[in-house]
C-alpha cells in the first residue's frame, strides 16, 4: 500500500513526548500508571453497578448488570475496540516517525469509522439482545432484566466508542493522563447517577444502565474537546471528517486481528457463561461478583499491554529496536511481579470483597471457592498480553491472533462441551481458563523468540 510522501517533521513535533528517550523503565511506568488507574476507574463503572444494583435490587438484577451482559456486550463492542486498535498502532508509528499529515488522516479516518460503528452496533444491540441472551440460555428469573439493561446500554454505545477511539489517539502520542482525568470524571459521574436513579427513583436496572451511559457520554465530550482544541497533528477537524481508504485498509489490516480475537474471546466466555447459567442462579451471581474481583487483575495486567504496544509503536516507527526488545523485557518483568503481589492480595482479600456484591451466604462462598480456585493461577497469562501487545505494536498482528483463537479461545470451547459435562461444577468449568493459559503462552514465547519480527532483527517498516 502506497500512502503520499510528505515532509517528515522536525523533532519539536513530538516535543513533550519521551517514549523514545530515557530510561525504559520509568518511560514505562510513566505511561503505565495513569493507564492503570483510568482501567480502574473504567471497571468501576460496571462494578458500581452491580454494588448498588445487588445491594438494593437483588440477586437477579446483579446476575442481569453482570455475567452474561457483559459478556455480550464485550462480543459486539470487543470488536470494534478492537478493530480501532489498528489505529492507535498506526497514529504512534507515524507520531514516533515525526509524520504529522499521515497522523491527521489516521486520527480522522479513525474517528468516522468510530461514528458509523457506532451507530451499526446500536442498531445491532438493541435488535439482538433477547435472542443473544435466550440463546446462552440465560435463565427465566434474569432475562427480563438482563434484556432491560443491554438495550439501554446499546442505545447510548456512540459515547462509549468515541471515548474508547479518543483516549486511544491520545495514547498513541504519549499522552496517558488526560484520559485517566476524564474517566474519573465519568466515574463519579456514574456513582452520583446510580445513587440517584436506583436508590432514591427506585428505576432498579434501567437506573443502571441510564447512570452508565449518561457518564460515558460525558467522558467522551471531554476527551472530544481536547482532540478539537489542540494545536497539535492530532487534531481534530469537524469539516475534515471523512474515510481516507487506503488509511482505512490499513488501520483493518491491523486491527481486524485484534477485532477478532476479541469476538472469540467473547464467544468462548459466551459459551463458558452458558456452562455457568446451567449451574443455578447462585452460581451465576458468584460468578457475576468475581468477575468484578478478578478486574484488579485484568486491569493492571492489560495496562502493561496498552503500555508496551505504544512504546513499541512509538520505537519501531523510530527503527530503535534494540530499545524495543529491551523495554519488552522490562515490561514482562515489572508485569510478572506485579501479577504476583495481586494474587496474593485478591486470594487473601477475597472474601470480604465479595460481601460488597452480596450479603448472600451461599452465593459468597461459591464466590470464595471461585478466588481459591483461579487466582493462584494469574501468572500464567503474562507472556499472553505482553507479548502480543508488543507484536501489535510492531504492525505483527496475524500470527498472534491465530495463537490465540486457538491456544485459548477453540481450546476452551472443546474443554466446555465436551468435558465439563461429564463433571458439572463451577471447578470444572473455570478449570479451562489456567489450562489455555500455559498452553498459549508457550506458543507465544517460542514465536516471539524464533519467528516475529524481533526475533531476527529483520525491520518492517510501512510503505511510503
């Protein structure tokens, strides 16, 4: 592909950003932190509701504000955030290789694709949401919520994409704070509407899922405002807004990978919640409040993953690859340390964490056994995020999908229909997720040390 040649900018063009300078290890936690707490505050959202939703509302409604929505949602949304990924790759390489024009036609191109998604996955939300959760076999007592809760969350999905798109641009040039400020805005936001809508308008579930996309409606205004008020190549022009194809091409070509990968994550959890929903509503709201726990993990692991894909970018566009294999090694290091001390706290810290979501008894136990089960376990999928988050950085996005959808997503698959049955508990079931685990992340090791591009020093570079 052959995009217009232009003036490579001076240095000053990326004054203020040092990803490609410095010492690797602040560099990154510089970028990390910021990016770790804006995960925070993103997965605060959903857990607020289910805190004020469980507490006030009841089991039913918990199981519907979690579990299977979210699960759903991920499959719709996962994709396109996933697929938009592309362009925060392409925006940091050309940032990294001082390009400012090739930067404004990815940022937007971005942003139109983001609008027009947008507005498909709304019409698809609302649309499927009772046949998706009828097809899980979501059971009779929650599908009224749960139908409820995903219609009203689809019906206001443009705000999501927009500030998912935009804190994306805004990451891919070094900038990681200002989205962290405007998510903890949405945050509070939230917690002010839930408070509002389901404790004193007693609106139970609809309340929910009003407060979450009222707040993600305002996070996206603000992170809209900075795009269009800067004076640097990532502004934002409303008249300029248009689909550039050949950016368009490739920013797919990047991020259609990573879509898919995300569908097929969605899938294999949409079939383990399935294996779930059969285990009784218990189960099914246990499951619902660890998956909250479990995001202390998820959030700090996939802020090394962010970290790591856009200091890559940043150093592959700049062809500095001796610092990319470093900074990749010590980010698997901070990231093996840091899952380690979070799996201590959330196995130790797990049970009166799970009494926030529900003073159920039954329901907190099967919740606790969940903790003792996986978490010692977390470890295990490092080398997954790292690694392929690094690859993606570097443009090599292919390869690692495959490892994925099959290391881990078809895997799991085989595991829930054909294994689980033969011993129906919530042991077997969650069992599938350390044994894909370690099985992935060895393909991931062998190909990042023998095949990928990094491996034999072999540069690619985009075309000019």
């Amino acid at each position: 592909m052959h995009l217009k040649e232009e003036k490579k900018s001076s240095p000053s063009t990326a004054a203020g950003n040092q990803i490609t300078e410095g010492v690797i290890w602040k560099q990154l936690l510089l970028f990390f932190f910021p990016i770790l707490f804006g995960t925070f505050f993103q997965q605060l959202y959903n857990t607020i509701d289910a805190m004020i939703v469980g507490r006030y509302v009841g089991k039913e409604a918990l199981s519907a504000v979690g579990g299977i929505t979210g699960t759903l949602i991920n499959l719709l949304v996962g994709f396109f955030v996933g697929l938009s990924s592309g362009a925060t790759v392409i925006i940091s390489q050309f940032y990294g290789a001082r390009r400012p024009r090739q930067v404004s036609i990815a940022v937007h191109t971005a942003i139109t694709f983001c609008l027009a998604g947008g507005l498909v996955l709304m019409f698809l939300g609302i649309v499927l949401a009772p046949f998706a959760l009828q097809a899980t076999g979501t059971p009779e007592e929650i599908l009224p919520y749960a139908v409820l809760y995903m219609r009203i969350y689809f019906l206001g999905i443009i705000g999501n994409l927009i500030y998912n798109i935009g804190s994306g641009i805004l990451r891919a040039i070094g900038d990681s704070k200002r989205p962290l400020y405007f998510l903890i805005v949405g945050c509070f936001v939230n917690i002010a509407l839930d408070l509002l809508f389901v404790v004193v308008f007693h609106m139970g579930v609809a309340g929910a899922a009003w407060a979450t996309i009222l707040s993600q409606l305002a996070s996206a205004i603000m992170v809209l405002y900075i795009l269009i008020h800067t004076k640097e190549s990532y502004r934002l022009m409303f008249r300029n807004l248009h689909m550039n194809y050949p950016m368009l091409r490739r920013i797919i070509q990047i991020g259609f990978p990573a879509g898919l990968q995300s569908v097929m994550y969605s899938v294999s959890n949409v079939v383990i919640q399935a294996g779930v929903n059969g285990l009784g509503t218990n189960t099914v709201a246990a499951w619902t409040a660890y998956g909250k726990i479990d995001g202390l993990f998820w959030m700090t692991i996939n802020a090394f993953g962010i970290s790591i894909t856009t200091f890559v970018g940043q150093n592959f566009g700049a062809q500095k690859l001796d610092r990319v294999r470093k900074g990749i090694r010590t980010c698997l290091a901070m990231a093996f340390a840091a899952s380690v001390f979070l799996s201590a706290f959330i196995y130790v810290a797990g049970g009166p964490i799970l009494g926030l979501f529900t003073t159920d008894d039954v329901v907190r136990q099967i919740g606790l056994d969940i903790v003792h089960f996986l978490v010692p376990t977390f470890f295990t999928y490092v080398c997954i995020e790292i690694l392929s988050g690094a690859l993606r950085g570097t443009g090599d996005c292919w390869i690692p999908m495959a490892m994925t959808c099959l290391g881990v997503c078809v895997l799991r698959v085989i595991w829930i229909v054909f294994v689980a049955p033969l011993r129906p508990n919530i042991f077997t079931v969650s069992f599938c997720y350390p044994m894909t685990w370690v099985v992935t992340s060895i393909l991931f090791v062998i190909y990042y040390k023998l095949f990928s591009h990094l491996s034999n020093r072999k540069v690619k570079t985009y075309n000019n």
